[in-house]
C-alpha cells in the first residue's frame, strides 16, 4: 500500500527561488502547497489541514512571528519549522516561546530541509508512543503520594502534575488516556477536599500552615519595596494555574520568571480572598477593624472590593512602608479600562508600588454559565485555557507587560482564587436572606450534606465574620454546587457544567504567585 504524503505548507516572499527544493521534497513524498505571504498561509490553513508549516522569518509586511501568532490561533499544536536569515537571541527565545518545532539558517539546502522534516515528523509519532508509558508513571507516582497523607506541599506537587498533563493531552490530542486522567482528577480532588476540610483550622493556628491570601503581601511584594525596587502587583481575578501555563510562554520573551504558590483562604470568593490579599487580614478582623470597607451582604463585587486601595495602604502603614511616590491602584473591567491603564503606564516616571486589579477572566467565568454562545465556544477546560490565552494575546494586559519589560522594574503577578467545573449538584437548606452563590452560602440556620460541603457553625474557628450565633457558612467541596429542594431540577439544568469559585478544590485553593524580571531592564 503506497504511503499517504506529508503535506508541508511552505510560507516564504522568494517562493519562486525555492521550486528546485520543492521538486526535490516532492519526489521524496511529501505534498508541498506554496504561498509567498502569511494572509494566503492563514487562508489555507483556515480550510485546510497540514502536517508541517515552513515559515520564512523575514517578509515584508507581516513577517514571520505575527504569522506565527495566527497560526498557533488556529492550530496551537501544528509543528512550524522557522527559517531565518539571522541568529538574533530575541527572536530566537520569541518562536521559541511560541512552541517552534525547529529552525533553520539560510542559505538551506534542499536535503537539509527533507532531514528536519523527517526529524520533526519522527519526533511527534515518538512523543505520542511515549505517552501512554509517561502517563503511567506519574499516574502511579500521583496514586502513592496521595495514599501516604500527602501535606500541602505534596498536594501543590499533585497538582502541579495533574496540569502539566492536562496541557499536555491538550497539545496531543485523542490518546485514549482521557477519561483515566479524568477519573484520577476526581479522585485527587476529593482526597484535597478532605485533607483541607480536616487541615484548614489548624492552618489559621499557625500548624504547618502554606503561605496563605493573608502572607502574600508580606513574603512576595513588601520584599521589594524595602529594597527600593519599583514593583507592579497584579492580580489577575480567577486565573488558575492552568491559564497562567497556557499564557506563559507568550511572557518568556520578554521577562524571567519563578513560579511559587500560596492558598486561598475560605470561602476562595473575590470578597474574601482578594480583600484579605490586599489588606494582609482575615475577613473577621477586617470587619472588626475597618467596617466601613466591609461589605458582606452585597451581591455585587464592585461594591463588596471597592475599598482595595485603602486596604492596601493600612497594610503598608503597619508594615512601617512610607512609599515615594505614593501607591498606584487601577482597576480593568473592560478594553476601555484597559487602554487607560496603558496610557497611564506609559507615561508613568517613576513608581514605587502599582497595583493592578484585571477582571476579564473573573468576568468571562461568569458569563460563560449564562450565554449558550460562550458555552459553545468553551465547552470544557480544554477550551476554556484556549480561550484565556487568546484574550491575553491581544489584551491591554500583554501590551502593559511589554512596556514593564523596558524598564527596571519587578513585577509579581497572581490571582486571589481559581475556579473549577461543577457537574454535581447538591442541595442546600437556608432562608430568603441566604447569599446566592452556588459554591458557598452565608446565612442563619444553613443545612448541607457534610459528606458534600462543610458546614461552619462557628464562623471565628475560620477567621470569618460572626455577628450573631445563628450566622452559618456551608462552602461545597470537590464540583459540587448548591441548590435548593423545591428548584432542584431547575437549577440543576441551568448550572451544570459551570465554572464556579467559593469552594474547595485543587483548582480554586491552590493558585500561582510569578515573579517577574524584564530580560531586558534600561
């Protein structure tokens, strides 16, 4: 039986100097389609499927890395080949950041690129052979680390390599591990729900506790200010570990990073965590020493965290930092917010702390539960880390970056609370005041499943507001949400399948602090 061709998209603006090494390719089976600009390469690729892209670096008007860009758009795993003219170490660690599969020098030779073709062909059949072997040694690894009481830093270990594989099946595609790899997630989130559920109190005791919302100011950004360092802190709302992995290589270009990790306190909802990580307090002592920045009862975060800055700046004040210039603080809901913070970075002098607060993500969660077209669109985590890279790419917050990334200056970038996906729903008993969040609910005389949720009767043990003895909090664990009995099957319908935050899990609790230096500081 005759083997079916390669197809090899060729991109380059001297197209027609390059029949002699396409004929040669040609004879050694391989079907090679030709165009001599990215827009005609975009089009194909539209419509068509490819093996292997061979992409000229240097053309005139789009050249080879905004191609690249709309390549990786359409198909994030299609090996590129990149051929440049130059050894250039920017441009280099760009494509590479960019996922290249390889590069080559001109003048090339006809047979140099048929053998990185065949290399780069070779090494995805060989990766893909070796999957099934890799998966089943961290499977295992995974099983006997979580069997043996795993703490805190062995679960952000579990974690850790429970992501690496999701972007990894991402990039491969069907390997027919899927549903196993679904099936281990589950049960690493259940034994982390337990583990927290049990843990959790002794961690406000000080007991072998992680650096918690409370910790991050003092153990990531005071540092710097003390030394004088101009610092950006940025806190993207509800990114997850897996969004900042799918996002950085885009960052490596342009910036160093270390990756650490802190937890969301309970409830790991944007009023709890992220005024806790701006004020270095729990939200019992918020209420009790500044009540009128405490707003529990609202439904409404732009009410609930209006009052960030000023958090900020009393926990500066105790920590004895009189900042010159005084804090920045900004706040982008939207692409016009976006743009002004872009302008006012750009004619930024000279800084001692900006804090920046970026909602997309936060938002885009919320709205993908209520549009069908979002649904559609980010049907699955899969996706939806697709879709969170996509933004960023052509976001004001990647245009921000750049412009850091000229000047000596640090930046530490982190989220307050992640998200997970609910399927299961679970029912819940409280009175019309109860708040209407489907991960965690504050009220009176609150009921839940324990087998399910956690119910905290006495809100102190958890650092959390108290004003009456009757108040309750039940927080849900794993993918569970909350409904109610007499709408059980209506609310069942309707939030299924929802990225959701407020509760326990991996995905919510654990989340990634970077620290970021500019490759290239003035």
């Amino acid at each position: 039986m005759q083997n079916i061709a390669h197809k090899i998209l060729w991109v380059d603006d001297e197209i027609d100097a390059l029949k002699p090494h396409i004929l040669f390719l040609n004879e050694k089976s391989y079907d090679v389609t030709s165009v001599s600009n990215g827009d005609d390469a975009i089009s194909l690729l539209n419509n068509q499927r490819y093996d292997v892209v061979l992409l000229d670096q240097m053309m005139p008007g789009q050249d080879g890395l905004a191609a690249l860009d709309r390549i990786r758009a359409i198909d994030p795993t299609l090996p590129v080949v990149m051929l440049t003219q130059c050894h250039d170490d920017q441009v280099v660690n760009e494509a590479l950041g960019k996922r290249i599969s390889d590069f080559l020098v001109k003048p090339i030779g006809a047979a140099q690129v048929a053998l990185t073709l065949k290399r780069v062909l070779d090494q995805t059949k060989i990766a893909e052979g070796q999957v099934p072997r890799n998966y089943t040694h961290d499977f295992d690894q995974i099983r006997h680390i979580k069997e043996t009481a795993p703490d805190w830093r062995k679960w952000i270990e579990i974690y850790l390599k429970l992501v690496e594989w999701d972007l990894e099946f991402d990039q491969l595609g069907q390997t027919g591990l899927e549903e196993t790899h679904v099936e281990l997630k589950k049960e690493c989130n259940a034994s982390f729900s337990d583990y927290v559920s049990r843990d959790y109190t002794r961690w406000l005791k000080g007991e072998n506790s992680p650096i918690l919302s409370v910790d991050v100011l003092d153990n990531f950004v005071i540092p710097h200010l003390r030394e004088k360092r101009p610092t950006y802190f940025i806190v993207v709302d509800c990114l997850r570990l897996d969004h900042w992995m799918a996002i950085e290589p885009l960052i490596r270009p342009y910036f160093y990073t270390n990756r650490d990790f802190y937890f969301s306190i309970l409830p790991s909802a944007t009023l709890y965590s992220r005024n806790a990580l701006f004020s270095g307090l729990f939200p019992q002592e918020i209420a009790k020493k500044f009540p009128q920045y405490w707003q529990e009862n609202s439904e409404d975060e732009t009410s609930t965290n209006r009052y960030e800055k000023q958090l900020l700046q009393q926990k500066l004040q105790r920590a004895g930092l009189n900042l010159k210039p005084g804090i920045r603080y900004f706040k982008i809901f939207d692409a016009k917010g976006g743009n002004e913070f872009l302008r006012q970075v750009s004619s930024f002098d000279q800084i001692s702390l900006s804090a920046l607060v970026v909602n997309f993500i936060d938002i885009l969660t919320h709205q993908r539960s209520q549009s069908n077209v979002l649904q559609q669109i980010a049907p699955d985590e899969s996706a939806f880390r697709s879709l969170a890279k996509s933004w960023f790419a052509h976001s004001a917050l990647f245009e921000v970056l750049k412009i850091i990334a000229t000047r000596d200056a640090t930046v530490v970038l982190t989220s307050d609370h992640g998200s997970v996906l609910c399927n299961r729903p679970t029912k819940a008993l409280g009175n019309r005041e109860t708040s209407t969040s489907l991960r965690f609910k504050v009220g009176t005389n609150l009921g839940c499943n324990r087998d399910q949720a956690i119910h905290i009767a006495h809100p102190n043990e958890y650092r959390l507001p108290a004003e009456g003895s009757s108040k309750n909090y039940i927080i849900t664990k794993e993918d569970y949400y909350f409904v109610y009995p007499n709408q059980y099957h209506e609310y069942t319908r309707q939030f299924r399948g929802g990225f959701q935050h407020g509760g326990i899990s991996p995905s919510e609790l654990i989340i990634p602090v970077i620290t970021m230096t500019p490759r290239k500081g003035t």
